[in-house]
C-alpha cells in the first residue's frame, strides 16, 4: 500500500513515524522547502496537557495520548538515531491573577487526580519559594502541573524524521505537492521534478497552511487561517529563580521556557490574525513578561523570530478528518497554538484510520 504524507512539520514527521511502524506500507513523505519551518518554526514546544481545562472528548483524548505517547517515544527515538533529546521535565506552572478563580482549578485538580494526573494549586508565598522570579504584585498564587512537558520543537521534529527514514520513509524535500487529482479519478499528485510515481492508495495531509492550496473550496469549507506567533531568545547573567527548578512558566498566554546556559524563550501567540510581524506586539511581549518577571529586563535579547500558525475557521483545532469528495485523503492539520504538543495523539488518531482503510 503505497502512503503520501504531505508536509515535513512536526505533525508530518510524526504521523511518518508512527506509519513507519506498520507493516506493508510504502511510505513517502513530501516537504515543500526544508523540515520544521513553517508552523513548527514559531512554537516553543510547550505541552498544556494537564493543565488544560479540557477533561473529556476528543480534546482530552488528544491531550492525554500524546502525553502518554512521549514518554515510550523518546527512549525509542534516542536508540534509533543515537541522539540525546531535551525534554523539561520540570513541569510547568501557571501564574494565577484571580482569586476567584482558585475553586474552578481545584475542581481540575480532583478530576486530574480520578484520571491519574497530579496537579497543585500554590498560593502566593508558596509560588515565590519555588519561582521567586515571578514578583508581579498582581500574581496572587500558581496552578503547577508537574507531569506538562516542553521538548525543541525542530530538534523533536528531526529526531521523528531521522527515525522514519531509519524504518523505511522515503523523504522528498524540496519538492512541493501542486495539486491532488479530481474527485473520482485515480488518487495522485502533481509533484515537482521527482522520479517517483505520483499515484497513492491514501494521501495525508500535514502541511499547515501549505494545505490550503490543495483544497478546492468548492468541495470542502476548510480554510486554514494564519496566525501570527512571536518570540525573542533571552540569555540573563545568572539563572532565574532556583538553578534546581527550571520548570516553564506561563501567564496570560505568554511562555517563559528554560533552555540552560541562562538563556530562555520567551513568545506568545499575536492576535487578531496577521501575517506581518509587528514590533509593538513584540515590544509590548517583552514589556509585559519583564512585568511578570522583573529580572528578566536585565537580560540581552539574542534574537526575535515569527512564524505563522494555522487555525482552521469554522471547527475545532486540529481538523483530522477525511478530505470531502476523497475517502482515502485524510486532514491532519490546523493545530493553531497546539502543534508540537498534539502531533504524537494526532499521528496515533492517523495510524487507527489507516489500519482502518487496510483492514
């Protein structure tokens, strides 16, 4: 059974992964330019697993799968491709602003505990023994989740890929995918100067917003939106907070991820929908996280970066579901803020329908 996958992002390389394990497939994988830089470019990879408010559903289900999933992934990958990945385990811990708001997180804290996950409610004075960076007087306590992850998201992207290839994927970089054939005719694609049948018994499309061009409107509503992400890389003279305790801190939407070495990712999903970078968002990111953590406006900004995020407009993110009009061409797309964290849940969504179309 010959498989395309279209789009060498994180969700691209990990749905090539998972497929890889299957027997009896040949399975290529189609990236327009170089791996992990579109959408995978702008995250910061951080997973809000736990910590979600979502506890039941395909979101959970999503959440819970990929949470699961890394911690079997890793130890594999590293065996396949001999390289170390970074994955902080440290947890990751929420500034909390209301008060009012304490009971609806004990609420998750006991739901969590019934599913097997933990999560703490800290006040105030027990957040500042723990992250005294987090000095904004507005902070009145923190949701900790110690069972959240980050891993890098390019890094984690390579690693999935070098482990595919090693399992049998076949990887056409450069080469973008034009068109899909009509409805009803024998499913192929038009690819770009590549010796390689274009004819598939199932086409995955991974591609982010590179899926929109690949969709005729007219046979399905699926437009995917971008939405802007930006980030800055930060390197302080001394560690934030506790050397012993670097979990990822998050307040208002905004990260703030430990790297090591005194430097740190700061970034934040831009809203309303652009595609232009614009320096008072960033500006006003950078303001607002020295808020949160004042030590923070001693540190040298290294680098700003952007990238865009696709959010599908009219359903729920990630839209994983068959493409109208072609039964074995699967949507694995529009993951908007939650790519690298729901990738593995959404390459095991991928592998069931496949075994599904084989069976």
């Amino acid at each position: 059974m010959r498989i395309a996958i279209i789009g060498a992002g994180v969700t691209g390389a990990a749905v090539a992964y998972e497929l890889s394990a299957l027997g009896g497939l040949d399975i290529s994988l189609f990236e327009a330019g170089e791996p992990g830089q579109g959408s995978t470019r702008a995250a910061l990879g951080v997973w809000m697993g736990v910590v979600s408010q979502k506890t039941g559903g395909r979101g959970w289900r999503l959440r819970r799968a990929s949470l699961e999933r890394l911690e079997t992934l890793v130890p594999e990958l590293e065996r396949l491709t001999g390289k170390t990945l970074s994955v902080n385990r440290q947890g990751l811990v929420l500034l909390q602003f209301d008060p009012q708001e304490e009971e609806r997180w004990r609420q998750l804290q006991r739901r969590r505990q019934d599913q097997g996950y933990s999560l703490e409610y800290w006040s105030r004075e027990t957040l500042l023994s723990h992250c005294p960076q987090a000095q904004d007087p507005q902070v009145v306590g923190a949701v900790y989740s110690p069972q959240d992850r980050q891993v890098n998201p390019l890094a984690f992207t390579q690693a999935l890929l070098q482990g595919a290839e090693a399992r049998g994927v076949k990887l056409y970089l450069k080469t973008p995918v034009l068109s899909l054939s009509k409805p009803g005719a024998p499913l192929g694609l038009t690819l770009e100067d590549v010796n390689v049948s274009p004819y598939f018994d199932a086409v995955i499309l991974c591609g982010g917003l590179g899926v929109n061009p690949l969709i005729v409107p007219a046979a399905d509503p699926l437009r995917l939106r971008p939405v802007l992400g930006q980030a800055l890389e930060i390197e302080l003279e001394r560690t934030l907070g506790l050397p012993d305790f670097q979990p990822v801190l998050t307040a208002q939407d905004i990260h703030l991820v430990p790297l090591g070495e005194r430097r740190y990712w700061l970034g934040a999903t831009v809203e309303p929908e652009t595609e232009d970078p614009d320096p008072t968002s960033l500006t006003a990111l950078w303001e607002r996280a020295c808020e949160f953590y004042p030590a923070l406006a001693q540190g040298r900004i290294l680098r700003a970066w952007s990238g865009l995020r696709p959010r599908p407009a009219g359903e729920s993110a990630p839209v994983i579901r068959p493409l109208q009009g072609y039964p074995r061409v699967l949507l694995a797309t529009g993951h908007y803020r939650n790519g690298v964290f729901l990738a593995l849940g959404t390459a095991l969504e991928v592998r069931d329908w496949l075994e599904s179309q084989m069976a």
